[in-house]
C-alpha cells in the first residue's frame, strides 16, 4: 500500500477504500508509450533522378554540369571526379557525354563551381589546380640552377629562347635544340642571335677574333701569321683574297693574272704584311717595311 495516502477514518470508509484500489489498479497497468510521430514527407518536394545510380534525390543534392545540364547526385559526382584526379586526368568530361557518341551534341565539362560545392579534401582541391594551371601553362626550369616557374603556354609555344626565371642566374639556352646561349657583349639581353647548328655563333666569334672567311666558297681563315694574300688552293673555288678588307683579289690559277692582281690590290690601304708598302720607283716591286 503506498504510504503518501492517508485514510480518514473519521470520513467514508467505503469511498477511501474505492480510492485506494483505483491506485493499486493503475501501478499494475503496462505503462505505454506512444511513437514519435515521423515528420509528414511533403508529396510534392521537388526531386531529381541521378544519371549514374538512377536512384531519386532532393533537389537540394544535385551536382549540375556545365555545358550539358546533366544532373548527379553529389556523391555520384564526387566519386566520379575522385577518380579523374587519381589518374591525373583534365579537363574532366561528363561521364554522360563522354560516353555518349553524338558527335554534334554539347560537352558538358566539370568547372571549379563544382569542386568548391562537393566538399573535396584539401590535397585534392590542391592537385585540381595543379591540374588546371597546366592546361593553360608549362613549367620552365633551368638546367644550370634548377629554378623552376610556370609560363603560359601561349609564350612557350612562341619563345625560341629561355632565360632563367632567376635573377641571380643569367642562363639562357635554346627551346628547340636545349644548348646554352652564351650572349656577346654587344647584344641585347632581348635579342640574343643563336643558331641549334652553332652557326650563328660561330660567325660571331670569326667576327669578334678577327677571322676571315672566303668570299666565295666561305671557308673560315684564322691567319697568325705571314701576309695577307690568302689562297684557296681548292678547285671549285681557285680564289685569292684579302685578309685585311675581305674582299676578292682575283680567281684565276694563271700566276701572272695573279701576280698582276695582288700587285693591283695591295696598297697603303689594304698592306701586304699589316703595314704601309709602296712600290719602288726603279725596279717596280712592292715593298713593306
């Protein structure tokens, strides 16, 4: 008998009594609990059918694609996008239209507005934009120091020559043949002459050492020493020259035509030996001293 209830016997005994069984009656009952009642679903919340799982999702939940329209669920989409980055593949295509073979049909292409909205980690958010910077622009390292630094790809495709994107390194080399481009003195840092055959720059180092070459068959000439009548002595060319102005003597293998030529040619102007001569007056004969 519960012990919070207290019987008057000065009052109805009989009314007391009934009180007491009806409390008695009520801790012998089941105690029941009522479901929570489920949220009503609204029958007309706005769906989509995903395009790969072709299950139905809130429209809050769909993954559109630029270019297409096609739509995705957003795990659907991310895993799909998951497995280009993996592969290191860009740009990334709709799955739909990449499968499809409508040749005329709009391709559809994932932008960056998705990979901002689909929760992707950090290193992979990081390797999209590695993967996006390369589509529209090539990396550039220098062989002699290793900087490296990204140029666009439009001034990749049209440079002839590289320099270093350092500015504690002056290397600069060639893009077609990759040779190092050693500047002359008198050339501009922006038009540095340079030739994958060397010979652009070997014509500058005749040209600063002071050689010469034959005017007609182009044969170089270093002269250390002797006179400046030089010969070439080969029969497609049979030419003497003047190693002082360059110029053509004559071309003839008959000695006294060039006897007569070099005498001609050879004057205060263009010396025999690199210094003034002058003919005798009595017996005719060049001179030098």
């Amino acid at each position: 008998m519960d012990l919070h209830h207290v019987i008057d016997f000065d009052g109805d005994v009989g009314q007391q009594l009934q009180v007491l069984n009806e409390d008695e009656a009520r801790r012998a009952s089941p105690v029941q609990i009522l479901p929570e009642e489920e949220p009503e679903v609204l029958a007309d919340t706005p769906k989509f059918s995903c395009n790969v799982c072709l299950d139905e999702h809130p429209l809050e939940d769909v993954a559109v694609v630029e270019g297409c329209g096609h739509e995705f669920c957003r795990d659907c989409m991310k895993d799909f996008i998951e497995s280009k980055l993996s592969d290191g593949q860009y740009p990334v295509m709709c799955p739909i239209c990449q499968a499809s073979r409508d040749i005329g049909a709009p391709r559809g292409y994932v932008g960056r507005y998705l990979i901002d909205q689909l929760g992707f980690t950090q290193e992979q958010y990081n390797k999209w934009i590695e993967l996006e910077l390369n589509q529209h622009s090539m990396t550039l390292e220098c062989r002699r120091c290793g900087t490296s630094s990204l140029v666009s790809r439009e001034d990749y495709i049209t440079a002839e020559i590289f320099h270093c994107p350092s500015s504690e390194c002056d290397h600069v080399w060639c893009k077609r043949c990759g040779k190092t481009i050693e500047a002359a003195e008198d050339d501009a840092d922006d038009d540095v002459s340079h030739s994958c055959d060397g010979s652009t720059e070997f014509a500058r180092l005749m040209s600063h050492s002071g050689w010469k070459a034959c005017p007609g068959c182009e044969t170089p000439i270093e002269k250390t020493e002797g006179c400046n009548h030089i010969t070439i002595l080969s029969s497609s060319c049979n030419r003497h020259f003047c190693y002082k102005c360059g110029e053509t003597i004559i071309r003839s293998t008959d000695n006294t035509e060039i006897s007569a030529a070099w005498r001609a040619h050879f004057s205060a102007d263009c010396p025999l030996y690199g210094m003034p001569v002058f003919f005798g007056h009595d017996s005719g004969f060049l001179m030098s001293f």
